[in-house]
C-alpha cells in the first residue's frame, strides 16, 4: 500500500490499530477491508492535515508501548499483544 502523507511504518501501524478497533469477523468485512488506514493517510493529506502531527506522535506513542512490552513493532506483534498494548 502506497502511503501518501505517512512514512511505511507510520502506515504499518496505522493499519494494525485500524484492524484491532474494527475487526473482520463473522459478522463482516473490518477496517483492513475497507481500506480504513489509506482513507486516513490519505485525508491527513488534505482535510485532516491539521492532525497530521498528532497522528505520528500517537502512532510512535503506539509503537513505543508495543517495543517497550515484547521488542516489536506493535504491527508485528500477534492480535493479542496489539489488544493489551491498545488497552
């Protein structure tokens, strides 16, 4: 996915969160399908530009919990790991 305002691993971890906060279940398609993290990079190149800032520090805040509990990327870590460190 080619990311037009946020660098890969602000991308990465963007597209994780997205997955843990709407997930794809019995009941349907989640967040990753409908492409949730490059209609937010994407608006953080326009109408949320004013955001763009707080979006990376939270996403580095995000990935900071995330190496601070296993060593990893909060996008590399399996869907139970990523659920503690949203919690």
């Amino acid at each position: 996915m080619a990311s037009q305002t946020l660098n890969p691993a602000q991308l990465a971890t963007l597209a994780a969160v997205c997955a843990r906060l709407i997930p794809t279940d019995e009941n349907g398609p989640g967040a990753t399908e409908a492409r949730a993290s490059q209609y937010i990079d994407r608006a953080l190149s326009g109408w949320l530009g004013p955001s763009r800032e707080a979006y990376a520090e939270g996403l580095a805040a995000v990935d900071t919990a995330a190496r601070a509990r296993s060593s990893r990327g909060f996008a590399e870590l399996p869907p139970a790991e990523q659920d503690a460190v949203l919690t």
